[in-house]
C-alpha cells in the first residue's frame, strides 16, 4: 500500500471521528467509539508507520531532489528532510490527526460536564479540528471563565 492510500485511510478515521463528535448523541458507547475507534485507530496506524519507517520496513519515499531522512536525527534539519518524504509526511500529519482528536473529545466531554450546549461547543472543536492547538486555547480560556464564575 502506497502511502497515498494510508494519507487516505487516516482522513477516513479522521473524519469518522470528527463527525460523531459533531453530530452523534453524547452517549458513553459514542465516546467509547471515538476513542477507539478513532483515535485508537489513527494510534494503531502511526505506531505501524512508525515501526515500519524506522525499522527500515519501508521506503520513506523521499521528494525529488531530497536525500535519505535521517530518521533518528531530531535536530531542525533533521526533522525537515524526515517531512520532505512521503512517508514522515503522512506520520507526523497521523499523530497531529490522532492528538486533536483526542483533544476535541475531551473538550467535548468537559464541555458536557460543565453545561455547554452543544452549538457553544461548535466553534471550540472546529478550531480544534482546524488548528489544533488554537481549540484547545481557546477551550481552556472559556472553560476557565465559566469555573471561575461557578466557584
């Protein structure tokens, strides 16, 4: 399988993801669904091409005009010519799928918890899908203010 296909598989489980955390009833089997479903499931995927990429099971596939990523050096450059290849593009890109994910399920959960109707939550997770770490910003502030208030 070419790792086209695998960019592929894990936008599946992404956006399977993705859309019951949007759209389904917030039940303890959805969240359970979520979670392994789709965040364990991109987990899985990114342990495999993880293994597969430094174990030498694969070909990195590098851009033209790039050399061999040096897969264990974790300098800048390093980890510029592991993301000018194919296959460190679609790793790094499945754990930055598989970790907001995670984090838009926890926003949603404490969200829950906490009385944010669903439509307040919207434009959290949307952030969070888009921009990970702007979502989970922008969460831990709103959920701040309403804790404070609550206290």
């Amino acid at each position: 399988m070419g790792w086209g296909a695998v960019w592929s598989l894990v936008h599946v489980a992404m956006a399977v993801g993705w859309a019951a955390l949007f759209f389904l009833p917030r039940r303890p089997a959805i969240h359970s669904f979520i979670l392994y479903a789709g965040v364990g499931a991109l987990c899985a995927a990114y342990l495999a091409m993880f293994v597969a990429l430094f174990g030498g099971l694969a070909d990195p596939v590098p851009v033209a005009g790039q050399g061999e990523p040096d897969l264990l050096n974790y300098s800048i450059g390093g980890v510029r010519s592991l993301f000018m290849s194919d296959g460190g593009t679609v790793l790094g890109w499945t754990h930055y799928l598989a970790f907001d994910l995670f984090v838009g399920l926890w926003i949603s959960r404490d969200a829950d918890a906490k009385g944010f109707s669903r439509w307040a939550q919207a434009p959290v997770l949307f952030l969070t899908v888009m921009a990970g770490p702007i979502g989970l910003l922008t969460w831990l502030i709103v959920r701040e203010r309403r804790a404070r208030r609550g206290a």
